[in-house]
C-alpha cells in the first residue's frame, strides 16, 4: 500500500487469526471503524492502515480489533457456487477507464461516491437498461415506479438498522421553526465540503435514502393477500449505500441506478423466475460478448449480523452475483445478482398466498453504472472496438 | 441407540431449540422444522446451529446449516454423524 505524505502508516497484528476467505470482508469494513482511517490493506501477514496524524492509535487499534474478532472468530467458510464462468472471454482493453472518462468530461465527481455522467456513458447505461427491461418483459413484468426516499419506519420493520447500519443514508430537513430557518439561512455556509449548522437546527429523521427498489413493492403489498398468489414486477430507481472510504472510481458509488425484475409468490414459483431470468441474461451477455462469472455470494451485513447472516445467505445458496472482469486490475465488479429472500418479507410484511402462507420473494436486479464501467474496462473507449450491437445502440 | 434413548435425544434437542430461538418448549414439537415457528427463521436458524457447536462440539460448515433443518434431521445427525453409532 503505498503511503500519502501526510498521512501515517499503521502496522497492526490482530489478535485474531483472519482466514483467507474473510481477507476482503475485513477489509472492506474496517473503513467504518474510526473516521481518522483513510485507507486500509488486510493481507495474511496483517493489517495496514494510513490514518490522519494526531490520531489516537490506542483507541483506534482497539477498534480495529473488535471489527477483526467479530468477523473472524468463528467465521463459517462460505460455500463457494459458479453457476457461469465466461471469465476468458476475449476482451480488448486492459486499461483502466475512470482517467480517460474524467478527461473526456465523460464522468465528473461531485463528491466521495457522486457522480454525474456525460452522453457516451449515458447512452451506454441505456443500452444497458434496454437489455434489462427486454428481460422484464420476457416476463411481462408490471412496470412500477417507487420514490427516493423510504420511510424509516418500513426499514426498521426488516431491521435493515440491525443489518446494514452502516451503510444507511438519511434525508432530513431544516425544523418548521421561523427562528431556525432565519438563523439557517444567514448563517449557513460550507467549509472543506461540510456544511455548518447546529445539528438541533434539524429535524427528526422521518426518511432515508432508499438502499434497493425492491422493498418498495414488498410494502406496497404488504398486509394483504397477494393479488392472484404471484406478482412479477419491474422497476429502476436511485440507490443509496454510504460505504466510507471503500467509495472509489465507479467500482462503488454512494448514488446508483438499479433496475429490478422482482417475483413475488410460492417458493417455486419465486426460484424458477429467478433461475429463468439468469439463463436469459446468460443469453444477453453471450451476444455482448462480457467477460464474467456468476457465483454465490452474501449481501455486506456489519459486523454484529455479519456472521450469522452471511453464512445463512451460503448454505442456502440465497444469492448469486454477477462478477464482470476488470482487466486492468485482474480484478472483478459485482455488476447484478439473482437474489431469494425465502420468505422473510413474506413474513415480516404479512404477505400472504391464497392458502394463508407467507409469500417469497425474489429478484434480479442490475447496477446501470457499473455495468457500464465493467463494459468499458472489457471493451475501451475506441467504440469501434466495441461490439457491433452496443457500436450501434450508443451511435 | 434404543428407543428411549431417542427420545432422550430427542428432548434434548427440543430443549435446545426452544431456548436458541427464545420459545416456551410446548411450542417446540418433536417433528418441528425450519420457519415452521416466525422465531426458527434465517437468525434463529444459525442461532440453533451455534448452540449445536457449543453444546455438542459439532463444527457447523455451509452443508449441515443447510442440511439440519427439522428437529428429526438435527437428530439424526447427532446419532449417525457425531456420535458415530
């Protein structure tokens, strides 16, 4: 890992020996233990962190640890399933295209994970899309449309607070009180990026940013026996999951666009869509010529959640993900996953079959933005070493 | 194993169950399976299978969560697997 200037470097020993297989994970989540973090590498012979000067290390590396033993003591290795391997596909580029994109007025950063996107990148999502919605059709799958936000009372009924807390982002607003606003309004300002206000000038959170689109439907049925025992519906929505110092080039944003095709109804009914909908965008990622695998995964849970939760989602085979090849980096981006709640929602919402048994649900659902990036890492920014479909849809 | 010692079992494994998924144990049938009770769902599941660990020394991997989902297969399990009879 190679160190900034002004930060310091951190060597850590954990008091837990890390398995191979919980390398990553650790990694990825020790960006929460302590703000002062600004990079992290978890490698067999340690951890190594850069951190901001001044910091208190015995805290910090106390922190560290507990991340460390609750996620690798007892870890249960996962059950590792390739459905799809098409990792050899013969790819054009091996650059990395975040430079080249920036440089074109392509992609601009506004902030940690925030982007805005130019017409080739646009036009690329599109294509995307187009696919995505060919597959929602395939099913006749009802069209919805589901707003930004989610209440937090629908989020706390999932306890999505006691799995993804970490990853949540919430939207609020300046209290209904004349002096706050006045006082708000002459004295707002923004320095480095943060704005500053008195935090009491806000009011309760009522709302979040919404982390899937599927939820969305799951409520909207809830409470209710499910119209004719099986509902197959679609939608694309913004996306929000905070991931602290992991948010880097397009690979994770804080800010995306996800299309869904979400099944809900008997297990079978839920599991054959689902492996349906895999065999179809086999087909569709044929014709694109991607190179990817598709294989078992588990969703981000933190740390408390992560051990129960994450090897419940393995031994069940509950999610599949979608891993392009990043060629630059010999690397891979989860780009899509087929997914299988069993009857969690089902029960927690009281959705209900016609004999009274909670529904399951289900989805494939797709990031528009990093299928986008893995194309372009796969195929360059020379459109005529693109495909001639995608050449064309994008022309 | 005879028929008492089944039983035997069986009941341990009963109570073991009622008291990871937090039920009184006449809730607890001898034939219960996965997501038969709201409280056996995916957490309770790896609650059960972490007091297995503990209480029986049993090394639970990705197959046995998968596979121990009825009261009758935990049984079996510890008969046939662990116990070695």
């Amino acid at each position: 890992m190679e160190t900034k200037p002004d930060l310091v470097l951190l060597q850590i020993e954990p008091r837990t020996p890390i398995p191979d297989f919980m390398l990553r994970e650790i990694q990825s989540k020790l960006a929460y233990a302590d703000e002062h973090i600004r990079a992290a590498s978890v490698s067999p012979e340690g951890i190594q962190l850069q951190v901001e000067p001044g910091t208190s290390q015995p805290e910090l590396i106390e922190k560290v640890q507990r991340i460390v033993e609750s996620l690798a003591y007892g870890a249960i290795k996962p059950k590792v399933q390739i459905l799809e391997d098409y990792m050899d596909r013969p790819v054009p580029s091996r650059l990395d295209p975040m430079p080249e994109l920036i440089r074109m007025g392509e992609v601009s950063p506004e902030s940690a994970g925030v982007f805005a996107f130019g017409p080739l990148v646009v036009r690329l999502m599109e294509f995307f899309e187009s696919q995505f919605l060919a597959l929602a059709d395939s099913f006749q799958a009802a069209p919805y449309r589901f707003p930004t936000m989610i209440p937090a009372s629908y989020l706390g009924r999932v306890n999505y607070f006691r799995a993804f807390p970490h990853s949540l982002t919430f939207a609020t607003h300046l209290r209904s009180d004349l002096d706050v606003i006045d006082e708000f309004s002459q004295h707002a300002a923004c320095e480095e990026g943060e704005l500053q206000s008195p935090s009491k000038s806000f009011a309760a959170v009522k709302n979040l940013l919404s982390p899937a689109v599927c939820y969305h439907l799951y409520f909207a049925l809830a409470d209710k026996p499910l119209p004719q025992g099986q509902v197959i519906a679609t939608a694309v929505g913004h996306c929000f999951r905070y991931e602290a110092n992991n948010l880097a080039s397009l690979e994770r944003l804080w800010d995306f666009t996800m299309r869904e095709v979400i099944f809900v109804g008997s297990k079978d009914f839920v599991l054959e869509n689902r492996e349906t909908a895999r065999q179809r965008m086999r087909q569709t990622f044929e014709r694109i010529g991607l190179a990817y695998r598709v294989e078992s995964a588990n969703d981000p849970f933190f740390i408390g959640e992560f051990r129960k939760q994450a090897a419940f989602q393995s031994a069940f085979q509950l999610k599949f993900e979608i891993s392009a090849r990043l060629p630059y980096k010999e690397s891979t981006l989860a780009v899509g996953s087929y997914n299988y709640h069993q009857d969690f929602f089902g029960r927690n919402l009281n959705i209900t079959l016609p004999d009274g048994s909670p529904a399951h649900t289900g989805c494939a659902a797709f990031g528009l933005e990093r299928m986008a990036f893995a194309f372009l890492a796969q195929f360059g920014l020379d459109t005529s070493q693109w495909p001639a479909e995608v050449r064309q849809a994008v022309a | 194993m005879n028929t008492n010692e089944d039983q035997d079992l069986t009941l341990q494994v009963q109570n073991l169950l009622a008291e990871a998924i937090q039920v009184p144990l006449e809730l607890v049938t001898p034939d219960l399976a996965f997501g038969d009770l709201p409280q056996w769902d995916s957490l309770g599941h790896m609650e059960v299978m972490l007091k297995l660990e503990e209480q029986y020394g049993v090394a639970i991997d990705a197959d046995r969560i998968a596979r121990l989902i009825s009261i009758p297969e935990i049984c079996r399990f510890l008969q046939e697997d662990h116990h070695g009879n």
